[in-house]
C-alpha cells in the first residue's frame, strides 16, 4: 500500500472514530451545549472541512519533506481535500455573513475588531518567527528599506519571502486565502448599502464605505499575482537543488 492510500484510509478512519466518539458523549453533555444562537449543522460541518484541509497540509507538508518540491498533491483525493473545502467555507461565510447583514443595524467597530482579533495575532506571530529564523540561520544583514519593503508585503498579505529565506512552509504556501477573505470583509459596506440603501446617509456607513472601497481595489489588483508565487517557488527550490 502506497504512503498516500495509507494517508486516504487514515484520515477516513479518524473522521469516523472521531464520529462515533462524539455520538457516544453522555445526553446531559449535548444538553448543556447553548446551540440557540448557532448554526449547530454548519459548525459540524465546518470542523470536518477544517479536517480536511488540515490533512490536505498535512500531505502537501509530507511530499515536501520528502521530495523538496512544495506543491499539490499528486492524486486528486488529496488536491479536493484542500480546495473544495476552502470553496465550501467561503460560501458558508458568506451565507452567515449576509444573515448579519439583514439587520437593519452593523456594528462595523465590533465586526472589524473581532476578525483583527481572531486572525492577526497568529499571522503576526508567524511573521515574527520567520525573522527570527531568518537572523538564526545568519543571512546576510538587510537595509531598512528592504525590512520596510518586505513588513508591507506581508502585512498586506502579498509575497512571504524575506530576501534568500521563503516562508512558503510556514504559511502552507496558503496565504492568499486571508486576501479573499479580507476581501470579502471589506465588501461587505458596499453589500450592507445595495442591501439597506436608506442607511447610506448613516455615516459611519458612508465612512465605512470610503475604507472599503480602496482596500477592495488593491485585493482585486492582487489575487491574480498570488497564483504565480507557488510556482516561483517551486522554480527557486529546483535551482537551490542544482547548486
């Protein structure tokens, strides 16, 4: 048996035990679970999703550490373990997303800082150790322009290569899915006023909409630019290779 059937049948396995597992909890744990605000089948749904891009990484992570070459999977079972998953938690998104905007009323200070919250800290954190082993495995020193240059780059989610050091494994070589999804963010001003046009002479939505509209058009200049870098990548492995 191959190592990617192996994998296939693994993680067919562990998402079953981890079904059963949960289905065998006692009545009065299920009971005390406050599901009244939720969309309970969509969070089930979401934590096999999270599962299977986990896996899909994990694989990706897998043929790297082995081959040296960082790119999809090599057999379709594995390759749809991480794009349809993706695809499904951005319509997912969506759809809870367009529930909030059905409200007559957005809290934009409180939609805005929960997401800063809940997926800056990890990705600064990232950027922070990609400097640290950067100085660790003594590259030569950058000028400020370039430090300049490459926080921007990162902060704006557009090319995680810091000089000779790529930081593609770091980020899962996934970075690009935080630009659609701060795309979508952004969007949603505009969708709450073609949704609530009597709300646009509120102005924390006109102000709202000023931000957003800038920020949409940098993420739609740039998503295409994001497709290439996997593929840069791949071409500077194979020439650190030859060397």
């Amino acid at each position: 048996m191959s190592a990617t059937v192996l994998l296939a049948v693994v993680f067919v396995l562990s998402l079953t035990l981890v079904t059963w597992l949960l289905n065998q909890l006692p009545q009065r744990m299920i009971v005390g679970f406050d599901a009244s605000h939720r969309h309970s089948p969509l969070d089930g749904i979401r934590g096999i999703l999270a599962l299977s891009v986990f896996t899909h990484h994990f694989f990706k992570n897998y043929f790297f550490q082995t081959t040296g070459r960082w790119q999809s999977p090599n057999i379709d079972f594995f390759t749809n373990l991480g794009s349809v998953p993706v695809s499904l938690f951005f319509l997912i998104t969506g759809y809870l997303f367009f529930g909030k905007l059905r409200q007559p009323r957005m809290d934009w200070q409180y939609l805005y800082r929960s997401r800063l919250q809940r997926i800056v800290p990890l990705y600064l954190f990232l950027g922070v150790c990609i400097v640290a082993i950067y100085f660790t495995q003594q590259h030569p020193p950058l000028p400020l322009s370039e430090w300049q240059q490459w926080t921007l780059r990162w902060l704006s989610f557009n090319n995680q290569s810091l000089k000779d050091f790529y930081a593609w494994p770091l980020v899962a070589g996934a970075a690009w899915t935080l630009l659609y999804e701060w795309g979508f963010y952004f969007s949603l001003p505009l969708l709450f006023v073609l949704v609530h046009p009597k709300q646009l002479s509120q102005w924390q939505n006109i102000a709202m909409l000023m931000i957003s509209l800038p920020v949409l058009y940098y993420v739609f200049t740039h998503i295409v630019k994001t497709e290439l870098y996997q593929a840069t990548f791949n071409t500077i492995l194979k020439r650190i290779k030859l060397a």
